[in-house]
C-alpha cells in the first residue's frame, strides 16, 4: 500500500515534537528518558503502520527525514528505527509504559537481551542481574553465553542448616553450577595445581565467572597450627555475605573425604583469619563431577557451610544442536565440491 503524504508529514512532525521534548528534558543523556523516547517512538510508528497499512519501507524515509531534519541527533538508523519498533513490541504486551526492570538498562544491554534471550522470564533474570552485578556489554553477553541462568541454585550445599535463613539464601543464589572456565587453555590430562595456578593467571576472568562481591585474597593460603602447615587452594573474600570463602579444586569425582578437608580449612580461617564482625566462612569444593548423592551424605554432620559445584573447561554443546551439525565426511565432500 503506498504512503499517502499527508499522514506521513503527520507521523514525521509527530516524531519531531517527540525528539525535541525529550531534548529539552533531557538531552538525550539520561537513559531512562531515551528509553522512554525509543519505546514512544517504535509505538507512534508500529500503531500507524497497523493504522494505514504502510509496510517496511516507512522505515528507510523516515530514518532519512530525520537525520535531513534534526542532524545534530544521533541514533535513528534504520536499523536503530527497526529495534525501537521492536523494543515495543516485545514489552507492550506487560505494560503501557516501559517496564522499570527495562529502563534500569542501557540501550546495548536491552537490544543484545532481546536479540539473545527469547524467554521473558529468563530475560527478566539477565536484567536483575545487570542491575544486581553491573555487568558491561561484553560480561552479559558472555553469561548469555554460557547459559548463567541454568547455573544458579544447583550447587549441593548445606547452607539451610548452617546459617541464618537470609544468609543462606543469599549464599545459595551466589554459587553456580556448573563453574564455566573456558578461558583457560588447559587440555587433559592436567594436574590439580596447574588448574589452579591458570585460575590465578587469568584472575581477571575467574572473578567474573565467580560472580560480584568475590575479592581475592591468595594462592596457596598459608596457614600453620603448631608445628603442621596447611594450605588453601585459593581463599577468597566476599563482600556482600561478609565472610571468607576457602576454595578447593579437585580433579575428576567428588570423594567425601574432601568435605572433612574444607570443614577443617574453614575451622582454621574462623580461628586464625575471621575478624568478630564477620560471618562465619563458608567453603566451596570444586570438582568435575560433584555426584550428588555422595556430596549430600557428606554434608550431613559438618558444623561449616560448604557448597559442592562442579567445573567444567569447555561449555559442551547441548544435545539437542548436535544434530544439526556436519559430520567431517559431509565437510570434506563440500569442500571438494
């Protein structure tokens, strides 16, 4: 259907006012105004295209007009035009105005989350955790990558029976599982120490993977009672639950002899390390493969809080994608097309 020019004019000086008041609230600088501005503007244009019937190709002279119109203003491409119009119509269904959960987040994180993240609810746990961590561009499409939302909650822990309900659940939401740490370049077969020596080498990484609130305290954490010495895999700090947190990374299956070692680590920081306004330690064994079963007939007795999760060097791809994928044979036979 063509676009009589009459109604176009309208829409066009329609979208003008529209920029322009948002100029002068906010220049532009404030996000949740340009949010407000984008999710206005991809509404006027979609309720008209439903209105007269226009298709795509509003688009491209409408982008053109207002660069020609307003040059100073930056962000109407036509692929900016495109995503505005969707920005709208992923969230118009929830609510007449922009969800405040959507207007905590800048344009970036809302355009990759609606392109990457097709569940809503899924979508809605990135944006908390957005807005709960500060997570950059780049950190929340790696944790998009990584499937983050699958990985909370599922460490095998004995937090309910070691620490105050809000503590707990707090600590509970703070452990993944599984530990992604495909940053590394180790290949099997591989000792416990060079894993840990590659954690810290690419700390930067790991501390992301871990989550905010991780600090990082040391490497091979010394500790000495009497005339024994004893040492922590890694020892961390984290600011939110406000206690220390002894890491332990082990190879292959979890043994239940591994839980009395942490317990006993933790007993050591509480008494040597732990100052009276911090909460107790809590202790964290990583492994690659926890074996639920066993994890939680270990945890059954010890006085600490520990959390068992496992670790994994590679993300595998899920089954369902496996299929779809050439063999070599169908590979070399294109090739040699």
């Amino acid at each position: 259907m063509a676009i009589e020019i009459t109604q176009y004019n309208e829409l066009l000086t329609t979208i003008k006012i529209y920029i322009r008041k948002a100029q002068v609230r906010a220049v532009l600088s404030a996000n949740s105004e340009m949010l407000m501005l984008y999710w206005d503007i991809g509404r006027i244009i979609y309720d008209r295209q439903q209105k007269e019937g226009w298709g795509t190709a509003v688009v491209p002279k409408l982008s053109k007009d207002i660069r020609n119109e307003l040059p100073e203003i930056k962000g109407f491409s036509v692929r900016n035009l495109q995503r505005m119009i969707r920005f709208y119509k992923e969230y118009s269904p929830l609510d007449r105005k922009v969800p405040q959960a959507v207007a905590q987040l800048p344009w970036g994180h809302n355009i990759l989350l609606i392109e990457k993240v097709k569940n809503i609810e899924k979508r809605f746990w990135y944006m908390q955790k957005c807005a709960e961590e500060g997570w950059s561009r780049d950190i929340l499409a790696m944790m998009i990558k990584s499937d983050a939302h699958r990985r909370q909650a599922k460490s095998v822990t004995n937090f309910s029976m070691q620490l105050p309900e809000i503590q707990s659940d707090l600590a509970i939401q703070t452990l993944k599982d599984p530990y992604i740490f495909d940053f590394l370049t180790l290949e099997e077969p591989f000792h416990e120490k060079e894993l840990e020596t590659e954690l810290v080498k690419h700390l930067e990484q790991f501390l992301i993977e871990l989550g905010q609130g991780f600090a990082f305290v040391g490497r091979q954490y010394h500790l000495d009672i009497g005339e024994n010495d004893f040492y922590i895999d890694l020892l961390f700090y984290h600011l939110k639950l406000r206690c220390f947190v002894v890491i332990e990374l082990k190879k292959g299956e979890f043994k239940p002899e591994y839980a009395g070692k942490i317990n006993f680590y933790c007993n050591l920081v509480d008494d040597l390390l732990k100052h009276e306004t911090d909460n107790q330690s809590i202790g964290l064994i990583l492994c690659q493969d926890k074996n639920t079963i066993l994890a939680e007939y270990a945890l059954r007795g010890m006085d600490k809080p520990i959390g068992i999760s496992e670790y994994e060097l590679t993300r595998s791809l899920p089954d369902r994608f496996k299929s779809d994928l050439p063999s070599i044979e169908e590979i070399e036979a294109e090739l040699s097309k």
